[in-house]
C-alpha cells in the first residue's frame, strides 16, 4: 500500500476515533470553551504522531524527510504576509455582498458572541481607537503565528505538508494540492459537526471546509517549496488561523457561508491570490512549479 494511502487512512480513522471519544466524554457539543480549546490543540498534533509512527513502522528516522529546515530565507517572512493579505482582501470582497455592512463597532463580532463575552469584548475595544486596536490585532495574529500557532500548526503540517507532500513528489502542484487539500478538509469534520468556523451550518460546512482547504494548499506547497522546509507551511497556518478573524470583526449581516476567509468571499480571495501565485511562477520567476513534477525540494 503506498505511504499517502496509510497515512490519510491512519490519520483519519485515529483522529475521527479520538475525537468521538472526546466529544463523548467531555460533552463537546459547542466549539468554544476551555475544554474545546485543549481538544482542538492536542487534535491538531494528531498528523504529525501519524507521521512519526508510520516513519518507525517503516523503519525509517523519525522527524528525517519531512522538510524540517530553519534556513532562514524570505519565504518564512512571506509565509506569514500572505494570510494577512488574503484576509484583508476577504473583507473587501465580503463589502459587495447584498446585506452585509461594514462596522467600525464591531456590531456584527459582538453580536455572534455570548452576552458575557461580548461586554468582555466591548471592555476591550473600548480601551484603544479602531486604528490601534486593529494594529494590535495584527501584531498580535503575527506574533502567535510565528510562535504558539506555529508550534501547533506544526502539528498538522508535519503531516498534509511534510508526509503526505513527500509520499506525492511523483504528482504535479495541482493535483497534489487537490488530494491534500480534501483530505485536510475532510480530517475536520468533527470539529464542523459541533460547530467550528461554521456554527450555523455544520452539516455544509463540512464540504466548505473541504472546499477552502483545498483553495489553500497550492499557495502553501509553492511556499514549502520556494522555502524548502515545512516550517514555512506552519507559519502560514499559524498566522492564518490567527489573523483570519479579522475579516468578521467589522462585518454586520451575511452568515458563515459567506463571511470571512472560510465563507465564499474567503474563497473568491483564495482563487485570486492562488492565480496571482500561478502567474507569478509562470512570468515572474518562469520556474513553472505549478506544472512541473514536485520532485525533491
């Protein structure tokens, strides 16, 4: 059986095992909470075990071949520039859409929040003018990206982007992208069950997480690639996941199929900057990665 076949059947059926188990005993039934909040951090390592068992299983050393690299080199500092622009280009095409408004009160964040976490938020903005307060969001979403949700993100990219992207060097950018992308996406869908970025619509967003997954993974194998190690891949993840919530702070009206990153204006941005990478590969740099081999990098 290939190596991609064994590892997304094993890290399918382990982390869909462990999360039944967990939603069962600790009655995670809502995505938010402490307990939630622990759950989905010790989910997100899931990939990178599968990773390293399936390493020892055959027989090979753990942690080698995954494109582990701290090289530095530009990638890691585009890497984390490249979720901040498609979530600021998420909220501009979120604008277009009928009955939904920008708000400089955060009408639409505060709204989607309980009554007790709401006036802690409303403490909060209160203290700074928008501009700072926004300032401090993004400072905030970089540091945690390059830091805490890089060390997680890790977790999950050791597996999608180091194992996995290696078991398919044989495929071209696209298709790999493709494979890994509805995997990953597919891999969520306990937590889209009971409620994680689409707490109105879990049952579809199942498929929406498939779908935005998918969007995002040719601009991070480009990344990896470019960069030749998977840590790039981590603080792309980790900035994402931290700076992605920007895109609902100042919408009021749309829902979670529409609004932010994972709703259709996050998918109109991903399919841009995804060309704009295309274009880039084919004009700019005339390396062609998107149409060749992935092969060793």
């Amino acid at each position: 059986m290939k190596k991609s076949v064994q590892f997304v059947i094993l890290t399918c059926v382990v982390s869909w095992i462990i999360a039944g188990l967990a939603i069962l005993v600790f009655g995670l039934h809502q995505a938010q909470g402490f307990v939630y909040t622990i759950f989905a951090a010790a989910y997100m390592i899931l990939p990178a075990v599968c990773s390293i068992v399936l390493q020892i299983v055959h027989r090979e050393k753990p942690f080698r071949n995954l494109g582990i690299s701290f090289k530095l080199n530009r990638w890691f500092v585009i890497a984390g520039i490249i979720p901040i622009v498609y979530t600021f280009l998420t909220l501009g095409i979120n604008l277009l859409f009928p009955n939904v408004e920008f708000s400089a009160a955060y009408e639409g964040f505060f709204s989607s929040l309980s009554a007790e976490q709401a006036e802690i938020a409303m403490r909060q903005t209160a203290m700074f003018p928008p501009v700072v307060f926004l300032l401090i969001q993004l400072g905030s979403a970089i540091v945690a990206g390059y830091t805490i949700n890089n060390f997680f993100g890790l977790g999950e990219e050791l597996g999608w982007r180091g194992y996995l992207l290696k078991a398919l060097k044989d495929k071209k950018l696209l298709p790999a992208s493709f494979v890994i992308g509805a995997v990953w996406g597919l891999w969520h869908f306990p937590l889209i069950l009971i409620g994680h970025n689409y707490p109105e619509h879990s049952v579809i967003g199942v498929g929406m997480m498939i779908v935005f997954c998918i969007l995002l993974t040719p601009m991070m194998i480009y990344i990896v690639i470019k960069s030749k190690s998977v840590i790039t891949a981590s603080i792309f993840h980790g900035v994402n996941n931290a700076v992605g919530g920007i895109s609902l702070l100042y919408l009021v009206g749309g829902n979670d199929l529409v609004n932010g990153i994972t709703g259709l204006a996050g998918f109109i941005a991903l399919l841009i900057m995804n060309i704009g990478f295309y274009l880039f590969d084919k004009y700019v740099t005339k390396e062609n990665i998107f149409i060749s081999v992935i092969g060793d990098y």
